[in-house]
C-alpha cells in the first residue's frame, strides 16, 4: 500500500497554493489554464490511460499523482517549471512515499516539458500524453474575443471543442481525437504550435509499445 494516495494530494493545501499561485502567474501571461482545471485533467486521463494499458494500480496512483502536481512549479518560472516542480513535490512529501514512488513522480515532473525528454519509466510517459493531449476551449482564460482572435494558442485551444485520447490495447495504439471548429480556426494552425508536442506524444506512446495516432474531425492524420 501507498504511504500517500491521489486523494491526499488533491486535498494538500500547499499543493493547491502552488497550483492556485501557478493559475494566476499564468493568466498574468496571458497563457492558458495551467492550474486546479488542467491539473485534474491532466491526472484523470494519465490515470485512465495507464489503467487502459493493463498497467498496475500503483502506476496509475503514481500517474494521476504526477499529473496533479506536474506545472505547479510555474509560479516560480515558467521556463524551469519541470525541474522546480519535482523539487517542489520532494520538499513536501520526501518522508510520504517510499524512495521509488518519490524518484518516480518527481523524474515524471521533470521530464514532461523538456528538450532532453527520455523516458525510462510508464509514468513518465504517460503524464506526457495526458499533459499534451489536454487542447480545450476551457483552457483560454482570455474573455474578449477579438483578443482571441489574436492569438494562435487561445485561438486553438477555443476551436477545440472536444479532446479525448483513446486505448487500443489490442491493437496497441494510443489515439488522440479532436474536434476543431475550422469557422475559427484552420487545422493548419493546430500543426504550427503543436508539432513538437506530438513528436513528444509519439514517443511516449512508442516507449509504451503503441503507435501515436491523430484523429481530427474524424480525419485521421496519424
């Protein structure tokens, strides 16, 4: 048994501080949402995912954990968040876990934004395909429209009317499946700011012994 389950993260009241602290650093960037919203979507998917797989119940409590926890080091600074993250989690829970379950969520905080991407573990993996698969018109904190108009994120991210990543554990595949309004934005532009993220997203998935697919509008593109 864990020493510290999901739960206990969800309901720790300094992991919400950094994640509620992280939301506003965020929207004062003008970025999308990056806080308690993305943070249990994140965690529900990774967990979802890993269960989908046939993968232990531990991985997917130590997933959904990492999911939960993985940008909250963005108040700090969004260009090192990764790394201040994982020392973040380790500050507060170094004596809650046993040494593996800490070295792994921490090495899968670190590792889910960074050039140097190398997955030695599922957990890794999969938190970087629940992270990067997360494109949804919730996401745009921006309000004025024409503002978002301006903006390829916000613009992206609120013609996507649905995002859901799929299993096939029989036939080993990992799909995600968007529904783009293309009245807002063009699917081009989809691949202009997120090319890397599926480069990422397909090498987790190969890491998992599945191909990457892409699904957009019932087109597939993967």
């Amino acid at each position: 048994m864990m020493m510290t389950t999901f739960n206990d993260i969800k309901n720790n009241l300094q992991v919400l501080n950094f994640i509620n602290q992280t939301e506003g650093a965020m929207t004062a960037l003008e970025y999308t949402n990056h806080g308690v919203r993305h943070a249990n979507i994140v965690a529900e998917r990774a967990k979802k995912v890993i269960k989908d797989l046939g993968l232990s119940e531990k991985d997917g409590e130590l997933s959904a954990i990492a999911g939960f926890c993985h940008d909250m080091g963005n108040f700090m600074t969004r260009n090192s968040h990764h790394y201040y993250g994982a020392l973040l989690f380790h500050q507060i829970f170094q004596d809650k876990f046993e040494p593996e379950e800490i070295s792994t969520i921490m090495q899968a905080i670190a590792n889910h934004d960074s050039q140097e991407m190398n997955f030695t573990n599922a957990v890794s993996a999969v938190l970087v395909l629940a992270d990067k698969s997360d494109v949804d018109r919730s996401r745009v904190t921006e309000t004025n429209l024409e503002k978002i108009k301006t903006d390829i994120h916000d613009r992206v991210n609120y013609a996507t009317r649905e995002s859901k990543i799929k299993v096939d554990k029989i036939k080993k595949r990992i799909t995600l499946t968007l529904k783009i309004d293309t009245n807002f934005c063009p699917i081009i532009e989809y691949f202009e700011i997120f090319t890397e993220r599926m480069t990422f997203c397909r090498k987790a998935a190969q890491f998992l012994g599945c191909d990457f697919g892409l699904v957009i509008n019932k087109f597939r593109l993967l």
